[in-house]
C-alpha cells in the first residue's frame, strides 16, 4: 500500500486514521462551544486532551504530505504535486485548526479578565476541521460502494444536530436561561430546547429572550430556521425517495401496470399473472433496464461492466468457464437479456432462425411439432436453437419454457462473427450441433 513511500487512500490503516480524526473532531466541536458557554474550569484531563488533538492534527498534516491522489485513473504519487496540491486547498484550515489557543486563552482567561473573554472564541479554530470531513469520507464513498443518499442523510442528521447544539451554546453566553438556577446539564437542556423549538419554526415562549443580545440573537435563529425547516423537509423527502432509486423505479412502474389493467377492465386472473412475471423480472435483477445503462458507458468500462452482470451466466456456462478472454469478451457484449414466463414456445419448428439462446436460469424442452414427444430437456448453462444459424437451415423442432427462464439471445450476425474470430469455439459448436443433428436424423 505503499508507493514511493507515499500513502494510498485505499490503505487500511489510513482509513482507522481518517475515523479517529473525525471522532475527534465531532468530540472538539461538542465540548468546546461547551466550555466557552459554561466557563467552567478546564482540569488537566480536558488539558491533555487538547495538547493530544493538537498532536494529533498536526501529525494528520504531516499524513497529508504524504497521500497519494487520484487523477483519471492513476494516482498521483510525486510528493512534489501531492504538496502543491494541498499547500494550495486544505493545508491552511488545517493549520488554523491545530493551532492550540487553549494554551495561551485557557491560562489568559482564567485571571478573571472580562475582556479576554472574547479571546477565547478563538478556541473555536478546531471547528474549522469540520469542514475538511468529507474528503475524508469521499474516499469511503469510492472504495466501500455506499449508498450515496444514506451516506448522505448520516451527514444531514450529524450538521443538524451540531447545529442546534451550537445555537444552543450560543444561547448560554448571551445570558442563558433566565430564572433558572439548574444542575449544568438541566440548564443545558432548556437552551437546546430552545434552540430546537426556534429551529423548527414551533416556538412555544416558555423560554423567551431577556436581554437585547438574545432578542437579536433569537431573531437571527428565527429566520434561519425558517430556512432550515424548508431545507430538512425538502431533503428528507428527497432522501427517502433516493435511498433506493431502483426500488423506487419499480414500485412506480408496479403502480402504472396495475392502474392501465385496471383501465381496461382485465380479469383478476389475468392481472395476477402479469404480476408475476414483473416480481420474477425484480427478483433475478433482470428488471432494471441493463441495456439502457450500458449504452450510456464507453467502450472498455462498458465490457466490464457486461462481464461483472454476467457473471452469473459466464460461472454456469461451460463454453464460457472455459472460453478465452477474448471470446467471453466477444459474447458478452452481444447478449440480450429476456425473460420467458412458463408454458412460451420460444422456437417454432420449420421458422428460419435469427437467433440463438444460452440458458441463464430454468428449463426448455425440446419438443415435437405435435408437442407430444418431448426429445430434450436442456437446463441452464446450456443452449438451443445453434442448428438453424449453424446449418442454415428451418427450425428443427418446437423449443417451450418448462418454468420462468432467464435466456440470454445471440443474434445470428453476433453469432456469425463470434464464430468467424474464435475457430475452438465454432468447432465446440459444430460439435454439439452434429450430435444433435445425429438424433434429429434418427427422429426422422
Ligand atoms: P434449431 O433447429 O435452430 O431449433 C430447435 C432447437 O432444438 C435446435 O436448433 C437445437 O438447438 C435443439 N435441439 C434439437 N434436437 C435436439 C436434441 N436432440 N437435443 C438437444 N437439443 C436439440
């Protein structure tokens, strides 16, 4: 993990590292507003911690020096360009934020001068790491596939809380709770409960300014509540209707299918079988539209993504288990997903063949034009309907579904070029289709 003894973002232990500076920033930006709001008299364990954040972030500027970053594909390991990089963005907010005013305000402070006091809002600088937390979680969001809108809605609910948090403490140094003479953590509790009532626009006036500061201070938390409530309402809707996008995509098109059978008037019966075939497209994840997402992508990401949606279908297929590279390649761009409900013919016997199928999940039955006799039964990882496009001849036999089954199609064109470019895999072909033609031959 490392190269050129710089830091890829990938790294484990970089990770466990990024998840420490955030613990402790979230710590920093809850107890600090804290202290300035109570003053209470700092003892040695809140010193320590401070001197060991400030240790901390400063050896987080130094990792920083030393972190590989991505560009296009690759990752940029000159320490020359990782340092411009970041002398350039965050090294600053960094800087600022390991400051330790703590050592010098702490001690100023603590004299008794009234006018210092202002001077101690400096220790509010570790706050400014906040700002740096999503880079950290940018390289989660791309190593780890999370959901971007849950990843999302964690964030929102950790701002707002903080916020209100922060509204409150705010609260407090402006004069806090008047009448009221509580334990610190009662007089806390009335300040958020304030603050949240404010917030979201409810405003009871059990609690209600008492100085001119706090009248302008309310007023301020007023309108940006008014602002934040349309800003909460309008992402959790946006949330929840994203957290699962495909889902939801789904459950709209279930929607439309059931209101136009409705419209027009179809049997019960009927509209449960519909019903069915789209649960079954849903359940083998062949209902999203595969075709509509990979045109969109370019050429050699496009393959692989083919090839990882695939995979199913290549594990269980022995020609393409075993096939090359190139030939998997080939074919998998070429297939088409389609799904067949039970009792389908999806060949008819004496039609001329366009196409041929590769089992993915389920049963066809190779049957007789009277579909009395059933020659094969052919299971998935196999395929039917070679001999038309190989012999270029009519349609041997009727080919039905047995249950739902996946299929994927390979056009006779595809088919063709794919023989053309790939000798060992048209002689497998040729194989298979004499062995056939042998029994069909017999039939006759
Ligand atoms: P085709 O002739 O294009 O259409 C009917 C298909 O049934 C045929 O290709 C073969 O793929 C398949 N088929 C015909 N006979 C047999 C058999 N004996 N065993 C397995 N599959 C067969």
């Amino acid at each position: 993990m490392l190269k050129n003894r710089v830091i890829l973002p990938e790294n484990r232990y970089k990770e466990i590292w990024d998840i420490y500076i955030i613990l402790i920033t979230l710590f920093t930006a809850i107890e600090v507003p804290l202290r300035l709001a109570f003053s209470y008299t700092t003892g040695t364990s809140i010193f320590q911690i401070e001197v060991l954040i400030s240790i901390s972030f400063a050896f987080d500027i130094i990792m920083n020096f030393h972190m590989a970053y991505k560009s296009g594909t690759g990752y940029i390991t000159s320490k020359s360009k990782i340092a411009s990089r970041y002398l350039r963005g965050w090294f600053t907010m960094d800087l600022l934020a390991t400051i330790p005013f703590f050592l010098f305000t702490g001690v100023l402070a603590a004299e008794g001068a009234h006018s210092l006091r202002i001077l101690r809002l400096f220790q509010l600088n570790r706050i400014i790491k906040l700002l740096g937390i999503a880079r950290f979680t940018k390289n989660w969001e791309r190593h780890h596939s999370l959901n971007p809108s849950m990843y999302r809605l964690i964030f929102f609910i950790i701002f707002i809380s903080l916020a209100a948090h922060w509204i409150a403490c705010g609260w407090m140094l402006l004069g806090g709770v008047s009448d009221f003479s509580g334990t610190l953590f009662e007089t806390y509790t009335w300040a958020l409960y304030w603050a949240i009532t404010t917030l979201t626009t409810v405003g009871y006036g059990d609690v209600t300014p008492t100085t001119v500061g706090q009248q302008y201070y309310t007023m301020m938390v007023m309108i940006a509540g008014v602002g934040t409530y349309g800003y909460v309402i309008g992402n959790v809707a946006s949330f929840l209707a994203n957290m699962d996008l495909v889902k939801a995509g789904y459950r709209k098109k279930m929607e439309e299918i059931t209101a136009f059978l409705n419209y027009r008037s179809v049997p019960p019966e009927l509209q449960q079988r519909v019903h069915e075939y789209y649960e079954h497209l849903w359940e083998s994840r062949l209902g999203h539209d595969e075709e509509s997402v990979l045109n969109d992508i370019p050429n050699p990401l496009k393959t692989d993504l083919a090839l990882y949606m695939r995979q199913d279908l290549i594990k269980k297929v022995p020609f393409f288990a075993e096939g090359s590279e190139s030939l998997l390649r080939d074919l998998v761009m070429a297939l088409r997903p389609r799904v067949y409900l039970p009792g389908a013919y999806i060949i008819r016997k004496g039609d001329m063949g366009t196409c041929m199928y590769i089992i993915s999940t389920g049963t066809v039955e190779v049957v007789s034009e009277d579909e009395k006799k059933i020659y094969a039964t052919l299971n998935e990882g196999t395929f039917v309907g070679e001999m038309a496009l190989v012999l270029e001849q009519p349609r041997t036999a009727n080919v039905r579904t047995r249950e739902y089954c996946d299929l994927y199609i390979l056009e006779k064109e595809d088919f063709d070029d794919v023989l053309k470019n790939h000798p060992s895999f048209a002689k497998f072909i040729r194989k298979v289709t004499n062995e056939r033609l042998k029994e069909y031959k017999k039939r006759h």
